[in-house]
C-alpha cells in the first residue's frame, strides 16, 4: 500500500491507495463440476453406456482418476472439497439438514475453515456458486436467514441455485443471491439448464467488465440425484437399450472398464449386494418398471452432459479453456434410497408406504416427468457402482470410490492418462493452491484457521507411476467405519443401537482387490487390529466423536434451543416469499386449524396457501365461489369442497383437521363473519405420517408443481389476502415416531 500524505489542501497532498489483488502470474481460472449420487461406473469414460461425449471430452483432453475417495454422502464430501479438510474436522458429520449441538456435526462449516472461495477472492478471482448448496442448516434457508452459511456468506460473489439437499429439476426450488425467487414451471425448462445459462452469463459479465480477471465457478448439478427428470427424448433414446438386465449390463460395463483401463486386469466382478435378485427370476411386470427408471437415468445424465458440453464451449469460445483447470467429481456412489423396487414417489419411501409393482405399472410411462419423483432399483444403483460393493451411505467402495477427471490443457501433458494414486476429495483444494501458486490462509478474517488436511495431487500430472503422496484416510458416516492405509483397508457396517465394539472388520488388501471381494481378516487379525487401532487415532484427530448412529427420534425432531417458531401459532403475511421447508409449520401427524383473512367480491378465488408439490401436500383455495382444502396423499386426493358458496365480504376462511388415529382424521370447513363461525363442509383426510413434503410454501399462490391439477398454477388469490395463520396441537408421541423414518429423508437429501 502507498502510504497517503496529507497537507493542508489538496494540492499539497499525495494519495494512495491499496495494491489491488491479484493471483500469481500464470494462474489458472477454475472450474469444478460436482455431480450427485453418481457412481464410479455410469460415465462413459468410466465404463457405462450412457452417451457422456463431453464429459468424455474432457476425460480424453485430461486425466482420469480410478483411485478417488469421497465421504459416502452429500454434505460431507462438498465440505471437504471446499475446505480441504475433513469433513468432521469443520463441523460436517452428517448433512447439513443436522445441527446435533456438538461441533463436528453442526450441519455448516466452521469458519475456522475458510473455503475455496473465500482464499481465492482473497487473491483477486471472482467467484460464482451455481446449483446445489447443501451447506446450511436448512433451519437457516429461508428469508430471515441467518445467512451466514449461504454462498455469498462463504466466499462467493454470486450465487444461484438451491440450497437444499435436492429439488424438482422441471420447477426447482431457487434463490439468488440471498434471496429466495418463485420456482420457475414455464414450459420447457429443466434447471441444469438453466444452472449452465446462468453460469455462462457470470462469466461473461465478470469477463467483460475485467478482461483477463481469474475466475472460480463452482458448478453443482442436481443431476443425477432424485427424482430423475429429463426432457422426454432424451429418456426415449434409451428405449430398449436396457432390456438385457442389470446382470448382463453389470457384466458388460465391466468388461468395457476393464478395456478402458479404469479397472486393473484380475479385478472381480463383485457379487449382486444383498436384496438384488437374479433378473432373469423377475416377473415381466418388475422388469418393464425396472427398465424404465433406469432409462430416465441414462436420459437425464446425457442430458447433464449436454449441459457440460454447452459450458465447456463457452468457455473455449471465449478463449480461456487452455487456461482454466477443471475438475468434474461426483459427491458419492450410486444411491440406494430408491429401495429394492424403486419408488415413482420418494416421500412413499420416507413414510414407509408401500408402493405396490401393479400401481407403479400404471403410471409407467409418466417414468422420467414432470408429476413423478422417480428413483432407480437397487439393482440399477449397483450397475451404476460396477466393479463395486454396496452404495451411498457405505463405506464399502461402492459408497466412497467415485470419479474424478482433471482438464488443464496449459498445465497437463498427458491428455487421456489414467492415474490410480490414492486420493480423497480433501486433496482438490490444496491442488488448486498449488496451481495458482498461493497457500492457505493462517489467518482469515480475524479467525485462525485449522490446517489444511489434504494432500496436493499436483505431483501426479506429469508422473503417472510416482507413488501416492496419501498413505491414510479414515471414514465415518452414521457409524458404518473404514480405514485406508498403505494399500490395506478394514471396514465395517454398523447396526444402529448396537456397541461399536461388537462391528464385524473385514479386511481387503486394495492394492490387488479393487473390488473388495477377498476379505483376509480370518487369516491376517494382526492387521484387522493394526488398522482398527489407527483408524481411532486417526478419528481423534480429525473430531470424529462423538460417534453418533442415531437415526431418529430426538436426535432428529429437536430444534436448536431458540431456533424454532416460537409458539404452535404462525402467521404468514400476504407477501411473504415461497419458504422452503425448513421453515414452514411441521403438521406431521398432528391437528392443526389453518386461517386465511381475505375480503372477497363475488368471483374471487385463487390460492390461500399451498404446501407441498405434486408429489405430497396441501392446498386451501377458493374456485367457483367454493372453499376448497385438497390434502395430496402421495398422489391420492382428499378434497373437501364447501356444501355452499361463500359470501362477500370481511371473512375469516377456516380449516380444522382434527386427527382420529394415526396420519388420519376430519377436515371441517368453516367460515367467520362478523365474529359468526358457520360450517361449510367437513370429509375423511389420510396423510403421510412422517413427512409431508419435498417442497416448500407460498401465500396466495401455488408457485412450481401445483399440489393439485384443480387449477392452473400459479392461481393467485384476487381478492385481498391479509394473512394466514397456522395453529398446532402437539403430539410429542407422534412427533418421535415421525423422527424415526427420517433418518431416510435425511440420507436420500444429499
């Protein structure tokens, strides 16, 4: 900085200013592309035949990584990418839906760990967010905030996306910025997309205002997490291409892995997981609904690569591809939260309903839509896994060995090699540092910082045979453990509830068991013991108690201590912008009465309050001069319609569910005038019991995936709507068991 000297005027006085920032010279843009639940073998260049070309591009322009660890699921493995270290170490255990009040499970990231964004802004790059967030307590993400765990929060200058775990990819739960926006639902649109348009117009703008500026664009697709949606010819493609099973499509990506060199010669091919029945012993009717989910994923990862393909010309259009390093990574394996069958409706699985094969025949062509929120067997999520054991969640390879490809034409010589160095997600961020040429911050902001716990893999781009720099690595992920060390990995599932003392280790020795198939712990106990002793050390390290394998209950449904609503009685005012769920009143199997104060002429209609989508919710509206209150059960309509129409006038619009036996009960119509309550109609309503939702609220409008095709969404309210109000009785009872089944919810939001 130049120091200013200041005289009396101007004229006798010499300013100064600070050095503006800047990266080293030769400093590369950067680019990451995150994928979600998608699993080590469903890229092209990893071995599938799903039509990948651009992400296969920039495979054969750059390097593949066949040794590359993630943490088993969503949150986590984003918090390491970010910060470059471990994911308990910076307060992320679980997802971040999870705050359990202790501080390596505080569903955000600690700001003792300053993440990518915020290091490379320190050193001049603009820096842009897109997609999927997933780093906020989601008791955080709405309106009020606080905001301190948002993008804009973290480092980021621009944000858009969705900061929850997942959402509708045809009408999207979106915010800007630090603002929520209504979900877009015109025809035609599909939110990768949109993320790509959106991603492309950051750049152009940072480019043109500051020609030359280094740039940072994180860009996290929804894809291929649930429900898988794509446009319609994109899943038509795929007609038939699946027909031969998931027995002989695992066998035959195999063999191509195994062509492709991504898969060492004597691997095994691992055994179908528990669950995974023949294909040849399915009935037809199984099979025809089998096939067309994995068809809707085939169509909506080609898709995504579509969307890949667009950026990457965009950048090369603009003449900074050779200069930018980009890295394209999945968060975790394939997922296992679609169930044995797969579901049409993933909130049948949260609630533990269900879905029978002859009901999901019917709907069978809708696979892949706007009104379906659909998830693959599986037996489809282990092809997705091929050579491998297990899922997302696991800490068995299938969970955790996913793909990485690095693209940086100006810095990588070997266009299309292969490199089998152990690496962990916790290795991206200081491989940025190291290609931009600046460390990590001892002090940021004010707040020491934790050191950097990865290990750069710089050093493998130009050796593709030099040893691995990473010697060990730990997992945890709801007490399911493992441990990596010098080509030896132990690893356990945990039962929830049981003494950690009492896991089963098994033993693989990866260096020649890439699949995990030969467990040695029988005839080697010296180093099961060996690696169980380390993995402890090495958990208390990196903050890993304490171990927690709660999955329900009050680890679930308690609040942070004055984060809640205070009171049963919340009041929404007209205005208020669409809430994601995080923050709207929980109505799990409890009663509750509903109010809407509205003046109304005769003709006014329009939507009270909506909550929920398509797939589950709730609805109170006025049409035909009718009161209305739909309850959407899992497609299912429960509709209780006014016995006459309503008057003109100052009113008070009222909907009482009174709750009989579980998830069940009465909704009463009424309406106050004049401080005169008079029913208007009353009928049977089944809810879901543990979750109603994957979609958030509005007021006076039904924004996004209407609850109900009784109207045109968005049907705004044309009177006037002052506010409306929601009043619970609780039922703690209920409320615990609701917890029980969420620990799905919480696992499948990733």
């Amino acid at each position: 900085m130049s120091t200013p000297k200041v005289g009396t005027t101007v004229h006798e006085s010499t300013p100064g200013w600070d050095p503006p920032r800047r990266p080293p010279p030769g400093a590369p843009n950067v680019v990451v592309i995150v994928l979600d639940d998608t699993g080590f073998a469903q890229l092209g260049c990893f071995g599938s035949d799903i039509d990948t070309p651009n992400i296969d591009r920039l495979a054969n322009g750059g390097l593949r990584y066949t040794n590359f660890h993630t943490t088993a699921l969503c949150s986590p493995t984003r918090a390491c990418l970010l910060t470059g270290r471990n994911h308990h170490s910076v307060g992320m255990r679980f997802v971040s839906n999870v705050d359990s009040g202790f501080s390596n499970s505080r569903g955000a990231i600690s700001p003792k760990a300053a993440t990518m964004a915020e290091m490379l802004r320190e050193h001049g790059y603009g820096t842009f967010a897109l997609g999927k967030w997933h780093l906020a307590t989601l008791e955080d993400c709405s309106p009020a905030g606080p905001m301190d765990h948002w993008p804009l929060q973290r480092g980021f200058d621009r944000y858009y996306g969705f900061l929850g775990p997942a959402t509708d990819q045809f009408s999207p739960e979106l915010s800007i910025d630090n603002h929520p926006i209504d979900p877009p639902s015109q025809a035609g649109y599909h939110v990768s997309e949109d993320l790509v348009d959106q991603a492309i117009a950051m750049i152009t703008a940072h480019q043109g205002s500051a020609p030359g500026r280094r740039f940072f664009a994180y860009v996290a697709f929804g894809a291929t997490h649930s429900p898988h949606q794509a446009p319609r010819n994109y899943i038509e493609k795929y007609r038939g291409r699946y027909d031969d099973g998931w027995d002989i499509v695992r066998r035959r990506w195999f063999e191509r892995q195994l062509a492709l060199g991504v898969v060492p010669e004597g691997t095994i091919l691992a055994p179908r997981n528990p669950g995974v029945e023949p294909w040849d012993e399915l009935p037809d009717a199984n099979k025809a609904i089998y096939l067309r989910m994995q068809e809707a994923f085939a169509g909506l990862l080609d898709h995504t690569d579509d969307q890949i393909g667009r950026l990457i010309d965009f950048l090369e259009k603009i003449d900074v591809l050779d200069d930018t390093i980009v890295m394209l990574v999945s968060d975790n394996g394939a997922s296992q939260e679609g169930g044995k069958h797969g579901t049409l409706n993933e909130l049948a699985y949260f609630n533990e309903i269900e879905t029978a094969i002859e009901g999901m025949l019917e709907r069978v062509d809708e696979i892949g839509g706007p009104n379906i929120y659909n998830n693959y067997p599986w037996g489809w999520a282990q092809v997705g896994n091929t050579p491998l054991r297990f899922y997302k969640q696991n800490t068995y390879e299938g969970g955790i060995r996913d793909p990485l490809i690095v693209h940086w034409p100006n810095g990588i010589s070997d266009a299309g090699g292969l490199r089998d160095q152990y690496h962990h997600t916790i290795d991206l961020l200081p491989t940025v540092l190291e290609c931009v040429g600046v460390e990590a911050p001892e002090t940021y902001r004010g707040v020491a910082q934790m050191p950097v716990e990865g290990t750069s893999l710089r050093y493998t781009f130009d050796s593709p045979s030099a040893p691995t720099r990473r010697t060990t690595q730990y997992y945890e992920m709801i007490g399911h453990r493992a441990i990596w060390h010098d080509g030896w990995k132990a690893v356990t599932m945990h039962a929830p509830g049981t003494p950690y003392e009492d896991d089963q280790w098994a033993l693989y020795h990866t260096d020649v068991d890439f699949s995990e198939c030969v467990d040695l712990a029988g005839t080697h106990p010296d180093k099961v013991r060996e690696l169980v002793n380390r993995w402890w050390s090495e958990a208390g390290k990196y903050n890993v108690m304490p171990l927690d394998d709660r999955r329900g209950g009050d680890a679930i449904v308690r609040r942070r201590s004055g984060h809640g609503p205070p009171g049963k009685t919340q009041r929404f005012y007209a205005g208020t912008p669409h809430l994601q769920r995080g923050k709207t009143p929980d109505i799990r199997n409890r009663s509750f009465r509903i109010t809407a104060r509205v003046t109304r002429a005769d003709g006014d209609g329009g939507v009270l309050v909506a909550y929920g989508a398509r797939t589950t919710g709730l609805t109170f509206f006025v049409q035909d001069d009718h009161l209305w209150f739909t309850y959407n059960r899992l497609g299912q309509m429960f509709d209780v319609r006014s016995d006459t129409p309503l008057p003109e006038g100052e009113l008070d619009l009222v909907v009482t569910f009174t709750k009989t036996a579980q998830a069940q009960g009465t909704a009463e119509l009424s309406c106050v005038r004049d401080g005169t309550a008079t029913e208007m109609g009353r009928g049977p309503v089944e809810m879901v019991p543990y979750r109603e939702t994957l979609y958030g609220m509005d007021i006076g409008k039904d924004a996004g995936p209407t609850v109900t095709d009784a109207y045109q969404g968005p049907f705004p309210f044309t009177g006037r709507l002052e506010w409306v109000e929601y009043e619970l009785e609780d039922d703690r009872d209920d409320l615990i068991k609701a917890a029980e089944v969420e620990l799905k919810n919480q696992l499948a939001d990733q």
